[in-house]
C-alpha cells in the first residue's frame, strides 16, 4: 500500500517536472502559471501543491537534478588539458538539451530567491573546478596565464552565456560546432603552443 502511495507520488511529482520544463521550450518561466502546468499534466490544480508550494520550488528540485549532472560533465571535460575538452560534447548536449530550464535559472539569479542563490552557487563550484584546472596547468609549466582564476572566471562565464543564448534563443548551432568552438577559445587561452604572436617591433 506504501509502495503503491510512493509510486503515485513519485509519478506526480515527475509528471509536473516534465511539464513544467516542457512549457519553458516556448515561454519564460515568469509567464507560466500553476494551472498552465497542471492542465498539461491532465491533474488537478489541487494535486500540485500536495507536493510543491509554487512554481519556485519545482524549478528548485530540477536545478538541483541537473547541477549535479552537468558538474559531472563539466569535471570529465577538464580530465586532459589537450584533448579532454573535446569531451565537452556530453557537457554542450546536456545544456541544449535544457537549455530553456537553465536559462530560467539564469533569469532568477538576481532576483535574490533561493533558486538564483543555487545558480550562482552552481557556476561558482564549476568556476573554483576550472581556477584549480588552470592553477595545476601553471604548476606543470603547461600554462602561463597571469591570472589564473580570473582567467578561469572569464571561460566560465563565457561558455555559460554562449551555451545559453545558443541554444535557447538562436537554435542554429549544433552541438558539435558549439563544443568545437569553446574548445577552440580555451586551449587558445590556456595554451601558447603554435598561436600566432605579433611580430617584435625593429
């Protein structure tokens, strides 16, 4: 009977995930309402807020999801500093694949609620992962930014913002010219093997 009562939950609370994330591939989340989401689920306004107190907290438990999958992609993408950022694949596909959800998130990330404090928590922890990357790079001699955590900053938060405005406002990129394109931009700036230098003045 438990079981059963767990599985119906279990259930609901996906069905209103999926919808919810299902409408973001046309609309802000700010525009979607409560019964928006529970008409395409085809249950009762009443059943939502049996298991969430409003439409924060369903994008909540789905940031929480995917923070810990795309910082597992994100990890595997800095294994190797030459060709680990090929596999930026997995990490590129993951954000087209939510790439409406995630920038619902970015769209919360000033508004001082607890979702935006997850985000910036979320970009921080991928920005400490790649200052340590590019910290070890210099240690090794493989890298010789002046800055090694600004530095870090500035890929991260340009690969975030590119990703996004690519995938969820453009749609004209594929997801192999995105991840070759950022793994373009970070080994031109983490690595001066064969980069072009401007010629010494006479």
């Amino acid at each position: 009977m438990r079981q059963r009562a767990r599985q119906r939950r279990g259930a609901a609370e996906q069905a209103i995930l999926d919808a919810t994330e299902a409408l973001l591939v046309d609309r802000d989340f700010r525009d979607l309402t409560v019964e928006e989401v529970m008409a395409s689920t085809g249950l009762s306004r009443t059943t939502f807020y049996r298991y969430f107190p409003d439409l924060d907290a369903v994008l909540l438990r789905r940031l929480l999801e995917l923070a810990g999958e795309l910082g597992g992609a994100a990890t595997a993408w800095l294994q190797d500093p030459r060709t680990g950022l090929e596999a930026g694949i997995e990490f590129v596909t993951m954000v087209k694949d939510h790439a409406r959800l995630l920038l619902a998130f970015d769209q919360t990330a000033s508004a001082g609620t607890e979702i935006g404090e997850t985000w910036r928590a979320f970009i921080q922890d991928i920005t400490d992962r790649c200052a340590q990357f590019v910290v070890d790079l210099c240690a090794e001699g493989s890298c010789d930014v002046a800055q090694p955590h600004e530095t870090a900053r500035a890929l991260v938060a340009m690969t975030i913002r590119y990703l996004l405005e690519t995938f969820s406002l453009d749609g004209t990129t594929d997801v192999q010219r995105a991840a070759e394109t950022l793994a373009d931009i970070w080994q031109r700036t983490l690595f001066s093997t064969g980069i072009a230098k401007p010629p010494m003045p006479d």
